[in-house]
C-alpha cells in the first residue's frame, strides 16, 4: 500500500451506500422543472376528456341530453352510463371488494359524481361541452350523518344491494350496511371490564380529511387498433396491479397493456386505486381510436377522488387504580361513503386496524367495526399511512391520554408503565400481530430527556396558575405520542390485492463497466427511490450508488410489484433489493474465485470487492468481476451478472417513535402556536438519513395540518363544503412549525437490512400529538376530549364552552 | 376550471377603456390584477364576452403626492406599494396592511384599484380606504367624478361604479405626523381572508385619545367604519371598561357570515378582539 491507496474509510465513503446523507439523484430533473409527469405526455391526435357530475348528493338520473354538447365545436364524443354497458364497463370493481359506478347508472350517490364523460379535441372545448349536457334529475333525500345510516328510516343508497344480506366481507344488517369486523376476545374482555377498578370510554372521532397531493390523478389512454394494444400513462402508485385489473374488466390480453406511471408528483394513497377517469379515457380511446388525456382540477380531486378517515371510534379501557391497562374495547363506525373504495390490500375490511391495542400491553382487547354507505365521496384510503393504522394510533393514544387524566397522572408516566417491555419481543398482541422489535422506554426517555418534559410540565403549572390569576390569556398543552406503525404489507398470509400477494420485486443487471440498472414493481411518487434502492445495492455489492440507475413505473420492463403506499416499499421491496443484490454478490464470489485461483470459501467480501483471507493484496474489485463475467466465467457457468428476487416478507415491520408537542392557545382568538415540535423515529436501520428527515418534516407537515384544520366536510344536506384550497387548510411555509428529528435504532430481525420503514410514521404519530397538545391545554378547565380538527374557531368554542371565554 | 371562450382588448388609453366597456356594454369586464375575476371565470360563475385588459394604460401606474394627499394609480400593484418610501413613511398603515394581503406572488400581480374596486367585502383596502378617509376617481362616458370610500360600497360586489365607468385612481388623505396605527388581521393562513379585521388610525394627546378612526375587514356584506365605537374612545386612555364598550360598540354594526372561518358568533367575537388590539396598538405607536 502507498499514499495514494484508498483507506477503508475512503473506499466505503465512495459508495455511497447505506448511511450515507447521498443526495437525491432525482432532484437534479425535478429542480429544473425537467420532470415528466402524466400532464407532460402529448401523444399526436390526442383528444381531451372532462367529466359532467352531479350538483346532487343523492338523485334520480332521469334523462341525460347531449344533443347539444354535441354540436360544440370540438365535441367528439359524451360517454354515458348507457355506452359503458355496451363493453361492460358501467361498474367497477374497487380494492375493497365492492363495485363502483364508473358513470352514474340511474341514480347518483354523491355530489361531484361522474354522471357523462365529454370527449373533445382540446380542454377548453370539453368544457364547453359538458356545460352543454343538459342532465334531469330527481332529488332525493340525502343521508349524511353515518350515525343515522342504519336507522329504520334511512334512505336506501345502494338499490344495486338491496335484498343482498351478504357483502364482500360477510352479513349485512341493513341496506346501508358494508360490513362488520371483529377480532379479539369478547369474553374475555367483557370480564377485564366488569372486574375493572378504572374505566374510561369515549367516542373519538377521525374525520375526514384528503391526501390532496401537488398533482392531481390524471391520465393519457391510448388505443392501437391495428396491435390491439392499449398504452396507459397515468398517476399510478402501484402500475402493475392496474395493469391487472384493466386486463380483468376490460378483457384484454395482459401482455397487450402497457401501463407507464412516469414521475409522479406525491401520492399519499391517493393514487392506489383505480377512478372513473382512468375507465372512460380507455374507452374514448377505444371508441375514437385517438390517445385521450384526462386530467383532474383540484376541486374534482378534492370532492371526488378517494377521501381519507372518516372513522368514529368507541373508546374503553379498563384500568386497575395504579394504572396498568387490563383492557381494551374499540367500537369503530366507519363512514365509506357511496361505494366502498377503501383501498385495503388486507383480507380484512378495516385493514390493519386491529393494531389498536399500539405500544402497550393490553392482556385482552376487542374490537368491532362497522363499515356503512352515506351519500359522499367513496373512499377512504390510507393517507401517508399504513391501511388504518393512523386511525388506530389516534385512537389509542387519546385513549391513554384521557386514562392518564382520570387517573392523574402523568401521560408519559403512563405510557412507560405499560409499554410492552423489550424482553417481551417478539411480541404477540391481544389483537393478533406479532411485534417484530422495539425498545420503547429507551426512545420514550430519550424524548423526555432532550425536550425538558419535567421542566415543560413545571411551566405549564405555573401557566396555568397565572391563568387562573387573571395574568395570561394564553393556554399551553403538551402532547406526548407515543405510537407503534405497523407497515410492509404484506405477508401472503395477511395481505393480497384482488388475489395477488403482496410481494414485491426487483431485478439487478451488472452491466461489464461496473455499472448497472435496477428495476422495481415500486413507484416512488417523491420518496427518493433513484436515490435510496442504490445505496442498498451499493453497501451489499460494493459498486457505487452513482453507478446504479434505477428504474420504476413501466409495466414492460419492471419485474411485477405491488407499488408503493403504506410505507411497504422499504419493508418489503427493500428486502427484494438486498435479496437480489445478494445473488449477484453470490455468482460475483464464484467468478472471483475461479479468477484469484482459490476456493470460494477462500475468499471474503471487503467493501467494494473479494480478498483472498489472509492474504491481502490478492483482491478483486466487483468492478473487475463485472467485467470477467462477460468474457471469463468459471466453466459450465452462464455468463453474465443478473439476478431477481420477489420477495413475501415473513411478518410486517413495527417502526415506532415518541413524539411531544409543545402548544400555546390564545382563549379569545383560539389561535394557537406550536413553540415545539420534537419527533424521534426508530425505523430501524437507517437507509439515508437526510431522506428519513426530508419524510418525517413532510409527514408531521402532513399530521399538523390534518390536526388543527385540515377536513372535507359536508353540510346538513350533503354539499361538500371544503371543495378548493381557501378552505382545505392546506399549510404553507409560514403556518408550518419548526421540526425537531431524532432517532434511536432498533433493527427488524426478520428485515435482510433490518429495515422497516419511515415515511408515514411522521403521520400516524403527530396527528395524536397535536391533538394531545390541545386536549391537554384545555384539560385543567374541566375538559376530557375535544374532536379535531383544532382550528381557531373550534379551539375558541372549546374555551367558550368550558367558561374561559364570556 | 376551464374558462368559456372571450375576447381579450388591452386600450391604450382611459378613454379607449372607457369607450369599450360603454361599447361592449354588460358583456365586458374590465381586468387589473385578475385575482377574483379569472377564478370566477375558471369556475364559470363570470362569463365575460370581453375582458379589457387595463395594463397597457401607463396613466393608471404610479404613486404621487398631490398636496395633502397621496394619489395611487388603480393599477398599482401591491407590490409597488410595498415599494413606495412615501408609502412607508407617510402612511405606515398602507405597508402593513398590504405586507397582510397574500403572498409575494399575488402581490407582484395584485392592484390597490382591483382591490378597492371590486366590492369584496374580504378585500383588505376597502376597510382601510375608509379609515383613512380617502376618495376613488372615477372616469365614464359621461367624464370623471370623485366619490368617498364611505359612500362607495352598497353590498357585496356591487358598488357606487356605473356601467361604463372605470376607477382610475385613489386619493388619500396622508395622517396627521405622529398618528398611532395598526390593522390586525386573524387568518386562518396565508392567502386567506379575514375571519376579522381591524383598522385603526388615531392620534393622542396627553395620554387620551384625540382623533379615531376604525375600519372593518370581512364582517359585513360590505366593508365598514365604526364610527360610534371610535367616538367611544375620544378623551379615554383606552383604559380596560373603554375596551370592553368599544368592541361590543362594533360587534354591534357586524353581520358576518358563518362560513369555514367560523360560525358568527365567533367572527364577531374576533371582530371585537381586532378592534381591542389595534387600538392599543396603535396607542402604543401614536407619538
């Protein structure tokens, strides 16, 4: 060795493996606005389609004139119901086991449904048109309220249901019933409660709320008459089961779909299932046998694509005086709106719920939920979470906020006195899951050693004394969470999508430079993929991430994934990635072998290639293996370097984190301030820290906004009232809080790189902790729970109500 | 989100302006900043034939003095006002309140003459327009005339303008040397309107109150000025009962709507706040 040798430290630094803060390879393109989103395909003779759609929440179609729209100059075409039935496609089936009205049949079910599709040569034109569709309807009585869709008098919604006592997951008990769901002891748990020394109940609502990402769904069908083909771009998040599903209801050969989800400007679950859109721009395209774009305006995205909650829980837990939890019972009416679209790749309706029993050690739970129809959007998908995991994180852990306060004592103190204790891990919960990994006391003590929370709690004291004095107006809260994510869906044995398991996949390629491409059945829509899938190959082969292109999102040449959502891509495809970068490595050692002229066994992998043991200067760098399997493999052996791996995960990952707002509120005004926002996050291994940080600011971003203001809200008479951006609070630089990140490590033990996934942990923790923070602030005047969101006026009322305000 | 199909005219002059919207009659619009006109025309709830396009009119730009009183051009961009030294100095109450309205972007584009002009009882001008006392020049077919503030706005979105007549300019009266100042806003966010809005300039003299005024963003279907809350605090050292007398006074004149900023009760409740907290202040700027 000499001078210019590179030291370990050097040579592991120039891969830019895992660990390392590897800037976003991707960001170059989009940074320059160089990106290529679905908006930015322009096919020749493409043709532009927009949707006519209901004024009502609830009425009778009863006559659809296009006879006018017809004569718009530019009008092509106007789509019906009654076209769809002619090629079947009239309904469609959703990922919750339910059908769909692709276009109104008959009747509509909510305000801003698709009722007619205008097809024409330009978008100015298809508005035209649709504003020439003279649509007749019959107002009915709208049902709102999910409370009230099981009583006797409630109007019939689904009439394609009525008579049918049996749903997709099992009996139904009215006509606007979807279905119920129940897991754990109920014996058991009636027995906890009855022999209780302290019980707590409370219904918490989640209300519903929308993804809303930057780019709405969109897409560009295009029909080859002559092949008999049929090209989509679109906005997906998953391309591969959209492929499958087109191939299902459209009845054509699969290998005949070509599906290409090209950039995608955010998803958040907003863009797993399949829309209205997606069907009548196929068909048009079939129909004109030209290329038809259809692009959704934020108000349709808000009011019709899939909404997110909407969740009412019943909250009990059963105590001893000392506070130790001996029980739990959760009640969940949940409100799908006119058709279930729940995007659930689960065998259970209510998705992974039954993670309810979070961080703690309850010895018996029960829970029961009912899904039912109401006359709003369809949905409700996972909103940068695992399917229903933020509803249960809310749930449980205003649930042990409010047990704290009836216990006075403590929330942290709480929390620490039941968490499920490290020795306990594996950990199998009351509710049916077994608990990968964690160390919670360790991260909940870290969080309160690095914020003050002793000291924090002494302020609020003394606050609140001075409040009582006369002396401030202003209020403050602490909101501890402390949440356990249940991601990586999923398990053949828990999960599927339509029959196909979940997996996920990928296929590596060494080109004979030393360079290569991956390709994944993943589609990163902002998460950094390009940049992150390298740093896996990079640590496990030893070729520098910058060498490794990877490619997501054509149908074609992408082995088949699952897509990305529910933080499983890490989990899941980043298991598939290390597996295959695993078998290059394997043949990579034989040929080394055979080239160093020793036994494999001989040999030990050292950063970026092979050394001889014990014999350091004969090495081969996997640069030069490259290169020798393409011209000089051992014997018998085929040459090149490529591998695939599909990967079934043997269980879910279990990420964690502790998290602690600090909020004041102005009782006159109801304004709050977040003084302080601290999240740790224990992922598991950390696969590029400066993309966990970048998910967890936009994930708490997310969280904060969902908490204090953002909803989709309906009036008394079913008109959705949120429809654009001035009252969908959607947070700007200036409202958002600072950010504090931390971490702890705690691998999965079943992960290959013991990984578990981060991106919508931020999420599912800091909805509970702005909402405890506000709970909490008004708790010393006498409250025990107030349902968000917390914007200004509502945090006012609550002040009001409880006599702090005249 | 798609407008209908319309003919776009940019005049060169008042006149020609003024002749095309007599000419073209109730089918023509004319557009500054296009904020609230080209939303409504994405959504198709305002379907001109013809928009007539004012930036081309190079008189309707700039910030002069003209004795006593600061004449802005309805063209003049938020932008431009925030830019404007004789604004900041002379009247600081214009620069904090147009620093309120939206965000850099809508302010490059947005006019204090759209804004004033177009009877959005949410628009944070108009209030402030009347606080301050100051007259709109309005030109028509018939030639030009000058109306007050406090005469201008009738209900939302309709105003003292005739068919045909365009508002050119904004003359305000510049304060008194020494005034206290202040509009306080409550938003929900940034880009939003008021829930409430108060403006308030005055002058003190010997630790009383000497002079007020008192304006109202958003409680109303028009803009307002609260003038028997003002009177309310003449010869008081706002002391906390004045407080107290004062915004009932204005909670008084309010009539919001309930909407997504809350339910009336609550719009009122915060009018009264703004109104309490600009006083004091502006007490505590006044010199």
């Amino acid at each position: 060795m000499n001078d210019l040798t590179p030291t370990r430290e050097q040579r592991t630094a120039a891969l830019e493996g895992m660990g390392c803060k590897r800037k976003r390879v991707e960001d170059i393109r989009f940074t320059q606005g160089k990106g290529n989103y679905v908006d930015d395909v322009k096919l020749p003779g493409m043709l532009h389609g927009d949707f006519v759609r209901s004024p009502h929440p609830h009425a009778r179609v009863k006559k659809i004139d296009d006879s006018a729209a017809l004569k718009v100059p530019g009008v092509l075409a106007v789509i019906t119901a009654e076209t769809l039935k002619t090629v079947n496609l009239a309904w469609m089936p959703t990922l919750a086991g339910d059908v769909q009205m692709v276009l109104a049949d008959g009747k509509v079910l909510f305000q801003n449904q698709e009722v007619a599709f205008v097809v024409a040569t330009d978008r100015y034109a298809a508005d035209d048109g649709i504003n020439a569709v003279i649509v007749e309807y019959e107002p009915l009585p709208p049902l709102v309220d999910p409370f009230k869709s099981m009583d006797k008098d409630a109007p019939v919604l689904r009439e394609d249901l009525v008579g049918k006592t049996t749903g997709a997951h099992g009996p139904r008990k009215h006509d606007n019933h979807i279905f119920e769901w129940t897991v754990g002891d109920k014996e058991l748990t009636d027995a906890a409660f009855n022999k209780a020394e302290v019980k707590i109940k409370e219904m918490i609502s989640y209300h519903r709320t929308h993804p809303s990402p930057l780019e709405t769904c969109q897409c560009v069908c295009s029909f080859d008459k002559i092949k008999g083909e049929l090209t989509i771009y679109g906005t997906f998040q998953a391309p591969h089961v959209i492929r499958t599903v087109v191939a299902l209801i459209a009845k054509l050969p699969e290998q005949k779909i070509h599906v290409i989800a090209p950039d995608i400007g955010g998803g958040f679950g907003n863009k797993v299932g399949a829309y209205p859109g997606y069907i009548c721009a196929a068909v048009a395209s079939i129909v004109t046998g030209k290329p038809v774009k259809w692009v959704e305006d934020r108000i349709e995205n808000l009011t019709a694509t899939s909404f997110a909650r909407d969740y009412h829980m019943t909250t009990e837990i059963a105590a001893t005086k000392d506070g130790k939890v001996t029980g739990l019972r959760v009640h969940v009416l949940a409100d799908h709106g006119a058709f279930d679209a729940c995007a659930d790749p689960s065998k259970w309706p209510a998705g992974f719920f039954n993670i309810v029993t979070g961080s703690y050690d309850f010895p018996t739970a029960h829970l029961a939920v009912d899904g039912v129809y109401t006359n709003k959007a369809p949905g409700g998908v996972a909103y940068r979470c695992s399917f229903r995991v933020t509803e249960a994180a809310y749930c449980i852990e205003r649930a042990m906020d409010i047990l704290a306060q009836k216990l006075n004592m403590d929330p942290a103190e709480l929390r620490l006195k039941n968490f499920i204790k490290p020795e306990q891990f594996p950990y199998h919960s009351a509710l049916g899951w077994e608990y990968d990994s964690g160390d919670y006391h360790t991260a909940m003590r870290k969080m309160m050693e690095t914020t003050g929370y002793a000291a924090l709690r002494k302020e609020q004291a003394e606050k609140r004394a001075a409040f009582a004095r006369g002396e401030t107006r202003e209020i403050m809260g602490l909101g501890v969470s402390f949440f356990t994510e249940i991601v990586g869906a999923g398990p053949s044995k828990n999960c599927d999508i339509l029959g196909i398991a979940m997996f996920d996949s990928c296929e590596i390629r060494m080109h004979p430079t030393g360079a290569g491409i991956a390709r994944m059945g993943t589609k990163s829509q902002g998460q950094g993929h390009e940049t992150t899938w390298a740093q896996i190959i990079a640590t496990e082969i030893g070729i520098p991430a910058d060498n490794i292109m990877v490619e997501e999102g054509n149908t074609d040449t992408a082995p088949y994934g699952l897509g990305t959502y529910g933080s499983r891509s890490t989990p899941v495809a980043g298991a598939a990635i290390a597996m295959a970068a695993r078998k290059i490595k394997a043949k990579a050692q034989m040929i080394a072998a055979y080239k160093l002229e020793v036994h494999e066994d001989d040999l030990e992998f050292d950063i970026d290639g092979f050394r001889v043991k014990g014999l350091p200067e004969k090495f081969m760098s996997m640069k030069d293996i490259c290169w020798a399997a393409y011209n000089s493999v051992p014997p018998g052996m085929e040459p090149g370097l490529e591998a695939v791996s599909y990967y079934d995960p043997p269980n879910m990952t279990y990420p964690f984190g502790a998290y602690l707002c600090v909020m004041d509120i102005d009782v006159d005004t109801g304004v709050y301030k977040v003084r302080r926002f601290y999240a740790l996050d224990d992922c598991g291994t950390r696969i590029n820290p400066m993309i966990i940080e970048g998910q967890v600011h936009g994930g708490l971003t997310e969280a904060f906004a969902i908490a204090m203001g953002q909803e989709i809200r309906y009036d008394d008479v079913g008109n959705v009232v949120t429809g654009s951006f001035m009252d969908f609070f959607m947070p700007t630089a200036v409202e958002t809080p600072h950010w504090e990140t931390d971490f702890t490590v705690t691998p999965s033990p079943h992960h290959p790189i013991g990984a578990k996934g981060v991106g919508e942990s931020p999420n599912v923790g800091g909805v509970p902790a702005f909402s405890n923070a506000v709970n909490d602030a008004f708790s010393f005047l006498g409250s025990t729970h107030i349902q968000m969101p917390h914007d200004f006026w509502r945090n006012w009322k609550a002040a009001k109500d409880l006599g702090a305000v005249a | 989100m798609i407008p209908g199909s319309f003919s776009y005219h940019r005049p060169a002059s008042v006149a020609d302006a003024v002749k095309l919207l007599s000419d073209l009659g109730e089918d023509a619009r004319p557009l500054a900043g296009g904020h609230s006109l080209v939303p409504m025309m994405k959504l198709r709830l305002a379907t001109p034939a013809h928009l007539i396009d004012l930036h081309g009119i190079a008189a309707l730009k700039g910030i002069r003095r003209d004795g006593q009183n600061l004449v802005i051009g309805a063209m003049t961009t938020q932008h431009e006002l925030l830019a404007s030294d004789d604004v900041a100095r002379s009247m600081p109450i214009l620069h904090e309140a147009a620093l309120l309205i939206a965000d850099p972007q809508v302010r490059y584009r947005g006019t204090i003459g759209g804004n004033v002009a177009n009877g959005d009882p949410g628009n944070d001008m108009p209030a402030l327009m009347m606080t301050l006392g100051a007259t709109y020049r309005l030109e028509g077919p018939g030639g030009s005339r000058d109306v007050a503030a406090t005469d201008f706005y009738q209900g939302a979105y309709f105003t003292a303008l005739e068919p045909g007549e365009i508002l050119t300019s904004v003359s305000v009266p510049v304060p008194a040397a020494g005034h206290g100042y202040a509009y306080e806003k409550l938003k929900r966010k940034v880009g939003d309107y008021a829930t409430a809005a108060a403006a308030v300039v005055l002058t003190m003299a010997g630790g009383k109150v000497a002079t007020c005024s008192i304006g109202l963003t958003n409680v109303h279907e028009t803009p307002l000025l609260a003038a028997d809350a003002a009177k309310a605090v003449i010869g008081t050292s706002l002391d906390a009962a004045t407080l107290k007398k004062v915004a009932a006074a204005a909670e008084a004149i309010m009539a919001p709507a309930a909407d997504a900023r809350g339910p009336v009760e609550y719009r009122k409740h915060v009018g009264g706040v703004m109104v309490t907290r600009a006083l004091q202040r502006a007490a505590s700027v006044a010199k």
